[in-house]
C-alpha cells in the first residue's frame, strides 16, 4: 500500500461512499484520509462509517486518518407564502425578525446577531452570492436594503455577511453535540467551520481536550485578515475555497490560496486545499482539463492534501475520482519544475536543534544515495519538521502511538508504521531499517536515515541523526535476537 506520490488526499464519505466495499475501493485507489461530514448523515450512520474504517485499517495493517468536519453555524432566511419570489435589480427589500412568510418586499431574516453587527453601506449576500443587497437602513431587529443582483430568492437559502464579524460562536449547540460524537468516538481531526479568529479555536480546543487534533476551516474574509493568530492557534488548517468565494471577489481566492498554503508550510502544519477540486466528475467519469489544473496548481503549491467532496460523498465515480486525483498528483510530482518550485519555497528558518536535525537529514537526501527518511516520534513533531522541509525521498514516521500514527497520514510525504517503544538508539535504527525494507522503500545494499531524539519518548527531543544501511541494521537485528 505504499503510495507513488507525498501529497495526500481526503475523500468525503456520503451515500455513494458509506459500505465497507466502496471505502475499501477508495483506500486502495488513492485514499489516504476519509472526511466524515457532520452536516449530513446521522450519528449512527456515521458511527458505522468510522467502525468500517477502522475495520480497514486492522485488515491492511495500515494507519487511516479520520476527519470529522463541523458544520459551524448556518445563517438562513425564512420560508416565503409564494415559496419563492424573483427580485429585480434595483428593488426595495427588508429583512427583519418577523416570522410571517414572506413576498416580493421582505422575508424572515431569523438572525438577531446579523441586525445587531450591520452597518448602512454593508452588502448581504443571498444563495452562494448569486443575490447581493445592499444595507441603506437598519435597526436592532430590520435590514431595508436595494437590491444590487437580482434573481429567484427561495426558502430558507443560506445568507452571508462578508464585511462583517458577527458576534457568533463558531461552534452552535449542533456543533457541540457533534464535537463531543466524534471525539469520543475516536476522530484524528476535528475540522471547525466558520472561524472568524483565534478565540473561536481556543474554545474548540478547550472541548476537545487533547482527544483530538484540530483543523481550522479558512471560509470567512475575517480568517484571512486574522490567519496569523489563527495558525499560530491551530495544528492545521483548510483552504475552503467555496465560501471564500462567495464572500470574496473569486479573483482574490487564488493569491489568497497560494499565501496560506505557504504560511502553513512555513509554519510545519497540514494544508488542504479543498471545495470544487474535481466537481464535474460527481456526473462524468472524467474530469475537465481546468479541474486537473486547479488540482494540480495545489500540489505544485506543496499542499499537504487536496479533498474531494461531494464528487467522493455523492457522486456517480467516487472511486474514478480518488483515482484521477492519485494519477494527477504522481504525474505532477515526477515533473521536474515540481521540485524547483518546492524548493523556492521552502522556508530557511532554524529556530532549534530539531530544526538543524531534519534540514541536515533532508541535505543528505538531497546529496546522497538515501532511500527514506525514517523519523521516530511521539507527539509528531518531529515528523512535521521533516515533512515542512519536502525532502525529495519518503518519510517514514515510526511510533508506537496509534493515534500519531492516524494523525500524522494527513501530512506530506508521509508513510506513518507503527513500531514499539524503543530504549536504545542502535534499536531505533534496526526498526526503522525493518520498516525501510517491509514497505518498499529499499533493499540491502540501500541507505537510510534514521533521526530520533535522546531520551527517548520525550516529545521535542530530536537531537540525533544516522546514515545507515539496511543490510547493516537488519545484521543488527540477527544479533539482537
């Protein structure tokens, strides 16, 4: 099961996607992390998905990341008598907190917080940005706007705010339920939706508790101007290219692409880029020469994963799709420009030891004959550090925790194996030689390098590296039996 490629790839798990066949189908075509969306589907249908991927994993004898994405709050309008209504450039229309069904001149805008945070000047937008408003007078409970797009408004289509920071929790009481579901049910990644800034993610992280790792949804306008502090914040974070460009002129989503996906990779954290990627293929079996080339844009970026979403979850070739992306990516990455362009890229900071440790393990890749990269580690760290250099051979991380193992196979280049606790250094590298020679990655008379850290299972201690032969080490590990 070892993959041709560094970067990953999530598949959303749906209706065309939710029995052990299918999923096993789309493991083995190119999956590598399976996005449980809590938006759709119950707790018990999702239960079901996240035992049959674990069922998976036992039998491949491989760590799957799961990811459960939460839906965040959703802003809606009222239902209308008519069930929908056409509004005309220039028309006069109220929103307000009257629950009567609406008509041509006002609807049900069921959000108090929306009115308490608008100013005169604001724009609304109405289903995915194809009506915009425009705010000429408000109060505490009424919008009286004129309508700059027109087009049909129907029940309960979803409303934005993109100028403004609207006093709302990214986590609703759905979304808390639903925390609480997929940690305890044992998640890796908790993606949070709507983050407007860093606080929104300290109090997920309060409710997490350490059960899990958490993924920051860039969605909002607010994201992008406080992504800084919300990196800082996160263990990761999700480009969600949809909602940026409904609240953002779509010509701003892709520099704004590009910069987070290098912050993120300045940073050492996971990046997905995600929404759209391959969306014709939810009906055709091949995708359009554009979506191949929004994919490919991403890899070339150094993303740590691209995400299929509705074209995994609910279309007609979820597999086809897992296995157009896994084809994309490889053919991306034996191009030679992709390795020039990493390595412009690549970020010159050397902050500590650990740092010099995985740089100076990634030049030898570089300058060498060395197969694999192999990274002992407890919490992770040290196989971030060496995934944020991109190193032109693999990574093996090698721990004895399972759930850094799941965590970490969001992470570039990375082939996570599980090991036992080690004491000794010269142990370390005969497992890491057995690992190299298991998987793939290498013969006898192949090289390694091994990085770990003295004392052992001390989070953050990589303070040592070897260049070492397999058949040497696997001698070794004759005499050590």
């Amino acid at each position: 099961m070892r993959r041709l490629r560094s970067v990953k790839i999530v598949a959303t798990l749906g209706p065309a996607s939710d029995d052990k066949e299918t999923i096993q189908a789309l493991f083995e075509a190119g999956a590598d992390v399976f996005r449980l969306n809590m938006s759709h589907g119950t707790h018990d249908e999702l239960r079901v998905r996240h035992a049959i991927i674990r069922e998976i994993e036992r039998e491949l004898d491989r760590p799957i990341c799961i990811l459960a994405d939460l839906q965040g709050p959703k802003l809606r309008c009222g239902a209308f008598a008519n069930g929908s209504e056409m509004l005309l450039k220039g028309a006069s229309f109220r929103l307000d907190l009257d629950t009567t069904p609406g008509d041509l001149n006002r609807v049900c805008l069921p959000h108090p917080e929306i009115f308490a945070a608008l100013d005169v000047g604001e724009t609304l937008l109405v289903n995915d940005g194809k009506i915009r408003l425009k705010v000429e007078s408000c109060g505490k409970d009424f919008a009286d706007c004129v309508v700059e797009v027109g087009g049909e408004i129907s029940n309960r289509k979803g409303v934005n705010v993109p100028d403004v920071i609207l006093p709302l929790a990214a986590l609703s009481d759905k979304d808390r339920g639903d925390l609480e579901f997929a940690c305890a049910l044992g998640v890796d990644w908790i993606a949070l939706s709507f983050v407007q800034r860093p606080e929104d993610v300290l109090e997920a992280r309060e409710l997490v508790d350490g059960r899990a790792a958490i993924l920051s949804k860039i969605e909002k306008p607010a994201a992008v101007k406080a992504f800084g502090a919300i990196l800082m914040v996160s263990d990761g974070i999700m480009v969600a290219r949809g909602d940026l460009g409904v609240e953002l002129p779509v010509q701003n989503v892709p520099p704004i692409q590009k910069r987070l996906v290098r912050a993120c990779r300045h940073a050492g954290k996971p990046v997905i880029v995600a929404t759209q990627m391959m969306e014709s293929m939810i009906t055709s079996p091949i995708p359009t020469r554009a979506e191949v080339s929004d994919v490919a844009t991403a890899i070339y970026e150094g993303a740590d994963a691209v995400m299929l979403s509705a074209e995994s979850a609910a279309g007609d070739y979820p597999i086809e799709a897992v296995t157009m992306m896994n084809n994309v990516a490889i053919e991306v990455e034996q191009d030679p420009t992709y390795r020039e362009v990493i390595e412009a890229s690549r970020s010159a900071e050397r902050a500590s030891v650990a740092d010099a440790i995985t740089v100076a393990a990634r030049e030898i890749a570089e300058t060498t004959e060395v197969n694999a990269i192999c990274c002992f580690t407890h919490s992770g760290t040290t196989a971030l550090k060496v995934a944020r250099e991109r190193p032109r051979v693999p990574i093996i991380a090698l721990t004895p925790l399972v759930g850094t193992a799941r965590r970490l196979s969001l992470s570039w280049g990375m082939h996570c194996v599980m090991t036992a606790e080690v004491r000794r250094f010269k142990l370390a590298v005969v497992s890491a030689a057995r690992a190299a020679k298991d998987y793939g990655f290498g013969e006898d008379e192949d090289s390694i390098v091994v990085t770990a850290g003295i004392p052992f299972n001390v989070a953050g201690s990589t303070n040592i590296l070897r260049v070492s032969k397999i058949e040497m080490r696997l001698m070794d590990d004759l005499d050590t039996e």
